[in-house]
C-alpha cells in the first residue's frame, strides 16, 4: 500500500513529492515526529548536490551549498576529486531541528544518500 503525503505539506515540487511518498525507500513517520526527534543525516560521500531533498522536504530542512572544510577534509582523496568536480557542492541540514520524519527525503534521493536518525532527546 502506497504511503500518501502528510496533509498541510506544501509541495515545493509535486511530482517529486508524490513519487517520494508513494516508495518502499520513504521509511520515516509519515510526518508523524514531534520536530527535533529525528535528524536527516547526510552522506557526502555519496551526495552528489542535486537538491531533490530541497524540493521534497516540506519543512525546509535542507539546501544544497558548499560542503563544510572538516567535512571534505574528512572525505578521501578520490572522493575529494570528485567532490571538487561538481565544484564542492552537498547537501546540508541547517534547519535539522524542523525534521518531522516524514522521509520524504530518504526515498526521493537517487544517490540514497540520506538517513533519518532518531535523536536522543
């Protein structure tokens, strides 16, 4: 059975949204999380900054931009390279705390770069 999207979400982009909401991937609490409990969590090993995560998330958690020098410092080298390619560009969560769980997020990233985590609180 297909997961519908949370009522009172505003589409920043429809179609991307309603495929998010209807995947097996979408995971989360239909929207159902008090904001703070869960965190989207960011692999920018795999990110590759195409901003989908933008244009589901309903909450405004994310945006795409420069990624953090101890985040890349971080990274290995090839992925430094190819981090650099794409001219340093990822995904980040300066709204995490807006996070509802609805992992809208989670099933529209192509790169399954994104996990919710549940925050201890």
């Amino acid at each position: 059975m297909a997961k519908a999207a949370c009522a009172g979400e505003m589409a920043r982009d429809a179609r991307k949204m309603a495929r998010a909401a209807r995947s097996p991937r979408r995971g989360g609490l239909d929207c159902g999380g008090r904001p703070g409990a869960f965190r989207p969590k960011v692999d920018h090993a795999k990110c590759e900054g195409k901003g989908v995560c933008v244009a589901v998330c309903p909450y405004g958690v994310f945006e795409v931009g420069p990624i953090g020098e101890a985040d890349f410092r971080a990274l290995p080298w090839l992925l430094r390279l190819k981090l650099t390619i794409r001219g340093r560009r990822t995904a980040r969560t300066p709204l995490a705390d807006a996070c509802r769980a609805c992992g809208l997020c989670v099933a529209a990233c192509p790169e399954r770069a994104i996990a919710l985590i549940e925050t201890a609180q």
